[in-house]
C-alpha cells in the first residue's frame, strides 16, 4: 500500500514542524 510508503516521510516532516515549533 502507498500509504505504508508515505508513512516514512510524513513523520519527518512532523519532527520538522516539531522544531519549528520550539
């Protein structure tokens, strides 16, 4: 499934959003 795929890189970018953040 591609979701399984778009997972990964969605979870980067919250750890990204996370920094900004702070």
């Amino acid at each position: 499934l591609h979701e399984k795929q778009e997972l990964p890189p969605v979870r980067l970018k919250t750890q990204s959003y996370s920094l900004r953040l702070e």
